[in-house]
C-alpha cells in the first residue's frame, strides 16, 4: 500500500482510511463524516488530499503533437497555461484511462491520471513515443490538494494566490513560501482549484489551508464521490473502463472526431456511426432506498442496463445512481432497480442533478 505525503496528517485528525488504486486515503473524518463534508463544499469550502492521483511529464520538440495524436480531445484547441479533459483509449475503443492535460508549450505537455493507471498510461505513451520525446513517471513528485466550493477563491487569495484565471486555466503561485501549479479544476461541480506542490512540500501548503479553513471542512474520498455523482461526472473502473468507451460511458464529448488519428478512433467512429448500444443516464429514486453500483435496471421485469455507482445524495435527500441504459429508454421514462432483492421505482434524470456551478 502507498502513502500520500499527508498521511499522517489525515491520521492524527482520525480520518478513516481505504485502499484506492492501491493507495491507502482517508474516506470521511470524524465530526460529521460524508455528508457534512458534502454540505461544506456545496455550501463554503472543503479541500481534499487526492495526491494519489498520477503525474506524468512528455517533453521534446513536438510533444503537444504527438500527444494529441494519442488522446481523443484536440489540444491545439487550447493555448499554453490552459489544460484539457481528454482520454487514453485502446484499440477496441475502451478507455485505458481519463486525464487532464496540461498544455505548458508545445514541447512540454503534463498529465494528471489516476492512480491505478499511470503506469499503464506511462507504458503506452512510452512505447508510442517517437526517440526524441521524454516520458517521465512523476507519480511521487507533487502531491495534488483539491480546494472546492463558492469559497474557494477566498481561501486561496486570502494566502497570497491571484486567481484571475477562467475555468481549466492554470498558473503558478507559491502559498507559505512554497511553490504550487494552480489549476481552475475539481470534480465536485463547484468553483474550485487543484493545488499541485512538490511531493516534499506538501504538508506546509496544507498546514496553511487548513490554518485558514474557517468554518470550511477537510474531506474524505467519501465526499468527493457523493459529489461527482450527483453531477453525473464519470470515474473510471465505473462509467469508463478498458470495456466501456466513451461513447457509453458518457465522455463521448471528449473525443475530437474531426482529428485524423487518436487510439482507438477506429472503433470508436464505427461505434459512433452505428449508434451506441447504451448510455449513460442519471437516475433518481422514487422509493426509499440506496442504490449501489452493478445492479440491475428493469422495466417490466426485464433487464434493460445496469447501475454503474449509486449513492445517498446529501442535496437531494434521496437515492442516486448513474447507470448504463439501452437507449430507447429516455429522460423522465420510469424504471426499476434491483436492489438486493427490492424492486425500487427510478425516474431517469437530466444530468447534472444538481446544478453545475464549476464556472
């Protein structure tokens, strides 16, 4: 098992702790657990350590292009400091892994992937990299602390950052001395920042965040989920896998048709052509009850898709679930889940669930 650099931090505040993609990281903290951390970052601001979350330097003449030949999205549709959503597929149009690209210049691209996977994004980019291109496994280089909320700006420019900077945007600033890329991103649906300090140096930058926390909250994993599925937001190994493409798994957005080569744009243009099979939809339960992932949807008794996550949802006050459906089933068509033996009623919903406010 491996260990962010905050390790101790979140054990000497007695957070409980889980194994993610081999990493051992804190679920919820004592003190309200997942649903008043939910509330803090829906509300005033929570930060979360995901510094499990992989790192990876491309760096050569014309690594922005040879990149962009590998990912789905189109990078040259963004300009240095600025970073993109874009996925790593394979050869059957599964999603090896979903990044964020950060477009430094055209010679010098960062990824951040998740943790599971970097070594397996690391080892294709490696064997697909022309000789003059440098790929570097920064994994255990900077640690990554998410700050999340309709008061995150305040926090951070209350410790000297400046923030003028649009959605997916990044700089560099320095909180107590110690230098951190500062990236207009998260996963939570809420105005929010991820910090990327040196791996060595993290602990001072979370001291001061959580030195000026107010009444904001640190949260657990537990929070981040409930967070994104209320958005709708995928997570691979549930919506995207190396089985479930993007065109089910409801990142289709993020593939760039019109560029000439990407891994996997075979099979993902035949797919796209013939038309998915199923895709990816909100569903919201009627009956009381918590639906989890890998559980069946029904209509009439038949099973027409399955559950990818689902969750209590702290804003809504009722169960959730994103799941992969037929696509003859519409928005406001009513279904069943299966939930370990309960027939519960669903309506399929518009994602977000709740409004999006990242911008």
């Amino acid at each position: 098992m491996k260990h962010s650099p905050l390790d101790q931090k979140h054990k000497s505040l007695g957070a409980k702790m889980a194994d993610f993609g081999g990493w051992e990281m804190p679920i919820e903290y004592p003190g309200g657990g997942v649903l008043a951390e939910h509330d803090a970052v829906r509300n005033r601001v929570g930060i979360f350590d995901v510094s499990h979350l992989g790192k990876i330097s491309v760096k050569g003449s014309g690594a922005k292009d040879f990149v962009n030949s590998v990912l789905t999205n189109d990078l040259n549709k963004i300009k240095a400091g600025e970073a993109q959503y874009n996925l790593l597929c394979n050869e059957n149009g599964g999603v090896v892994d979903d990044i964020i690209a950060y477009r430094n210049s055209d010679d010098d691209i960062f990824l951040v992937t998740n943790a599971a996977n970097c070594a397996k994004v690391f080892a294709v980019l490696k064997a697909q990299a022309p000789a003059n291109i440098e790929i570097v496994n920064l994994h255990e280089e900077y640690a990554v602390i998410a700050v999340q909320g309709p008061r995150s700006k305040e926090l951070l420019t209350s410790l000297g950052l400046k923030l003028e900077m649009d959605y997916m945007a990044f700089s560099h600033g320095q909180i107590s001395g110690k230098a951190v890329i500062v990236c207009r991103t998260g996963y939570s649906g809420e105005h929010g920042y991820e910090l990327l300090p040196k791996w060595n140096e993290a602990n001072d930058v979370w001291d001061a965040l959580t030195n000026n926390l107010g009444d904001g909250l640190v949260c657990g994993l537990g929070a981040r989920d409930t967070l994104r599925t209320e958005m709708g937001y995928p997570l691979h190994g549930n919506e995207l896998s190396e089985s479930i493409s993007a065109n089910v798994g409801g990142a289709a957005w993020a593939i760039a048709y019109e560029k000439p080569n990407f891994n996997g744009e075979k099979f993902l243009r035949a797919e796209k052509a013939a038309g998915a099979p199923r895709r990816l939809r909100g569903l919201k339960l009627k009956d009381r009850g918590i639906p989890r992932g890998h559980m069946s949807i029904l209509v009439d008794g038949k099973e027409v898709g399955q559950t990818t996550s689902g969750t209590f949802s702290p804003t809504l006050k009722v169960g959730i679930a994103l799941g992969l459906i037929d696509t003859s089933y519409k928005i406001g068509d009513e279904v069943a889940i299966d939930v370990r033996g309960r027939t519960l009623l669903a309506e399929i919903v518009k994602l977000p669930m709740v409004p999006a406010k990242v911008k």
